[in-house]
C-alpha cells in the first residue's frame, strides 16, 4: 500500500516546528513534507535533530504563489494538509496588514483550491486540517470562554485575516465537500518561539539586563499552552476529529500579562542566580498595543470529550522548562536575534 503522503505547512515556524517533529518520529510510515517559504519566521535550525529522517523532506516555496501549489500538488499526490503557514505577529499586523491578507488568506484559498482540483475523484478520503487561533473570536470581558459557538469577532488585521481564512475553509466543505477539520488554539509557549512574542522577547531582554516593554496596564489576560500539548491535539484533531467540525484548544490556564511576567523574572532569577526581585526591576510599563484585546480564555471541553486530548503540563512546570531551553540553547537565540539563521538554508541545503 502508498504511503499516507502528509503536506505540512510552515513546519519551519515554532508550532509547525513542534507538529513535524512529533508527525516525524510517531509515523515513520508516512511520507512527510514540510513546505515553508522560510520567512523571517521560519528558522530551519528548529529542525535539525530530524532533518535525515527518511519519512522527511523540506521543500522551500510560497504559499501566495497559486501556480507553484498547483504544481506541487500535482507532482506529490498528497493525501493530507496540515495548514499552519501564516504570518502571526499581531503587531506586524497593525504596521502591515496587507500582507496578513496576501500570506494568510490567499495562501489559504490557493492551498484549498490546490487541494479540490487534486482530490476531486476522492474528496473523502483526503482531509484539510486548517490550524487557526482562539483571537478569531474576539475579546472577553472579565467572565466567560470562547466555545466553538462562539460568533466570529475578530478585533486586529491578524485576527481578521485567520477569521476570513476560517470561514474559506468552512465555505470549501459546504461549497465542494472537502473533507476539513479546524483548530482554533489558545496562545502557545515554550522552545524555539521567535523572540517578538511576548515570553521568549521577555526571556532575551532579562537574560541581557534590557527593559521589560508591559504593553498598557499590564492586566490583559491570555490563556497559555505549552506548544508540544499543541501537537498532540493536532495529532488527535487530524486522525480522529470529525469532518466539517472545529476544535477549540487550549490550557484552562489564564494569567493576567503582569502575572505571568513575575513569574517568568522569578524563575530568571533563580535560574541565572541572582538576587531575587532584580529582574522584576526591568518592568517598564509603555504605550498600549492599538486595538488590544483584553482576555481570550479557551472552553475545551470538546476535544477533551470527544477525542481524549488534555494538556500535559503545569504552567509553573512549563515556564521552568521554555526559560531552561532558551538558557541551554544561546546559540539558537543569538542566530535569531543576529539574523544568522537565515544562512542556514543555504548552508544546509542549497549544496544538496
Ligand atoms: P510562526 O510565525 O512562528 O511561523 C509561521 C511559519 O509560516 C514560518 O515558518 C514562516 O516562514 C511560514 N510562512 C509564512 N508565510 C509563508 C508563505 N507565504 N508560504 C509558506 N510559508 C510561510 O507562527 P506560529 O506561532 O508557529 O503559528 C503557526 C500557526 O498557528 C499560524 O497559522 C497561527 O495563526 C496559528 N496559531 C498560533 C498561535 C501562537 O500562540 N503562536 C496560537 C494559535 C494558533
Ligand atoms: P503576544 O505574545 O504578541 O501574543 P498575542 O498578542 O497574540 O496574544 O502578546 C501576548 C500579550 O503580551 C498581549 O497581551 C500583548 C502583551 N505584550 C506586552 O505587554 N509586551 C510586549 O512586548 C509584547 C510582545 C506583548
């Protein structure tokens, strides 16, 4: 029999980094591409423990380029997607929204349109597993959590460009009958985060004695996911999760902004060995991000019910791990903060 041949979009992000990694070494009898345009975002240096792996192979192309994505799905006859390329930063969503619009929702509508003119003759059998954001939704006030009922209400040009690549996805099942599958997800933490989100930038600028830029009053509220319980919902959500239907996932773990920024600078403390309270020195309170959504908070009874998915780990448990890895791997950081990693494409596979 074929391999079960699985597309991974932006598996050279921080989540996509995690999904390729746990799809790599739990199905060795799938045949695995990772298909990244490798920008800013993307770092193959994520990758190099399975880069040999023989059910892996990384393709570098652009999910805005309609043409090339008919042609690689014409060439690799996949039988799945796993969809996370997107750009992700809401604040380079406020200075650019555009390309939001080009990357994640056109990106989104070639891939679709890729995979119904390919999978036309067998559209059950194929599924197209879009990876989307709990920020669809909106903001909550002080009570309540966002169930996959919840009305769409999206507040920020990111938001707005996932909501309008959702409903795309949701339209190709109505519409044609693909056979999709959605996940909207809380905010992830843990190794191998671009240090422009809010954790490991906070990591990088206490371990350099830098100040601590607390947007706005400090009290907005997230709930935080370690990225590898990520994986293993997408794991769930892609094998057993029901056609047509979204999962919302998340930690049942909220922290108010300044919460979590004390203890993120106590466990620096103990880890670098400093006086306790010497990071917490570095808080600086600046000007609010525009538009700022004050609390998100996941329901996920759902998949929790229906597919058996529950978060492994404890968020003090978490914290302790993400600021160990980023303290043990200093050269993956000063690579990122340097620009250096993106001479690891060409170093590692333009010879090949
Ligand atoms: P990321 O920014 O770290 O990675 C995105 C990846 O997509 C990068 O490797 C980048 O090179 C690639 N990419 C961007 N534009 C591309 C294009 N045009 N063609 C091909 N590849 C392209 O993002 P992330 O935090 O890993 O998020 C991954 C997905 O999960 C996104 O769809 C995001 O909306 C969603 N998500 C993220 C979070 C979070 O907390 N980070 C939470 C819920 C959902
Ligand atoms: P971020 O990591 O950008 O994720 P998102 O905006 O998608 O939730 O930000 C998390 C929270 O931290 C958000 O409320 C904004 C806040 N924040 C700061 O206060 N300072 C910062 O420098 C950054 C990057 C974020």
């Amino acid at each position: 029999m074929a391999k079960h041949k699985l597309l991974i979009t932006g598996g050279a992000g921080f989540i996509g980094s995690h999904v390729v990694r746990l799809f790599v070494n739990a199905y060795p009898d799938y045949d695995i591409v990772n298909l990244d345009k490798l920008t800013y975002a993307g770092n193959l240096e994520n990758l190099k423990d399975i880069e040999n792996k023989p059910n892996y192979r990384f393709i570098k192309g652009d999910i805005t380029d309609g043409d090339f994505i008919q042609n690689l799905f014409a060439s690799e006859h996949f039988d799945g997607v796993i969809h996370l390329a997107a750009e992700s930063h809401v604040d380079r969503s406020i200075s650019n929204p555009l390309a939001f619009v080009v990357t994640n929702v056109v990106g989104t509508v070639n891939l679709l349109n890729a995979a119904l003119a390919h999978w036309k003759d067998d559209l059950s059998q194929k599924r197209f597993y879009h990876v989307s954001t709990d920020e669809v939704y909106g903001s909550l006030g002080d009570t309540g959590l966002f169930t996959e009922t919840t009305p769409y209400d999206p507040k920020s040009p990111y938001s707005a460009s996932k909501a309008s690549s959702d409903h795309f996805v949701r339209a190709y099942h109505n519409t044609y009958g693909l056979n999709v599958v959605l996940s909207n997800c809380s905010n992830n933490y843990g190794p191998h985060q671009f240090p422009e989100k809010l954790i490991p930038l906070f990591i990088n600028n206490i371990k350099h004695n830098k100040p601590l830029p607390v947007y706005g009053d400090g009290k907005y509220t997230r709930d935080w996911l370690w990225v590898e319980d990520h994986a293993t919902a997408i794991d769930v959500v892609y094998h057993k999760g029901r056609i047509g239907e979204t999962y919302n996932v998340g930690g049942f773990n909220e922290w108010q902004n300044i919460d979590l920024i004390k203890v993120l600078c106590k466990t620096m403390d103990e880890k670098l060995g400093r006086e306790t309270g010497s990071s917490e020195k570095l808080i600086t309170y600046v000007k609010d991000r525009a538009g700022h959504d004050r609390r998100y908070a996941i329901d996920a009874t759902k998949i929790n019910q229906e597919l058996g998915w529950a978060p492994s780990l404890q968020f003090e448990e978490g914290i302790a791990k993400t600021v160990d890895w980023y303290l043990a791997n200093e050269e993956w950081l000063d690579h990122v903060t340097s620009g250096a990693y993106q001479q690891y494409y060409e170093q590692q596979y333009d010879q090949r």
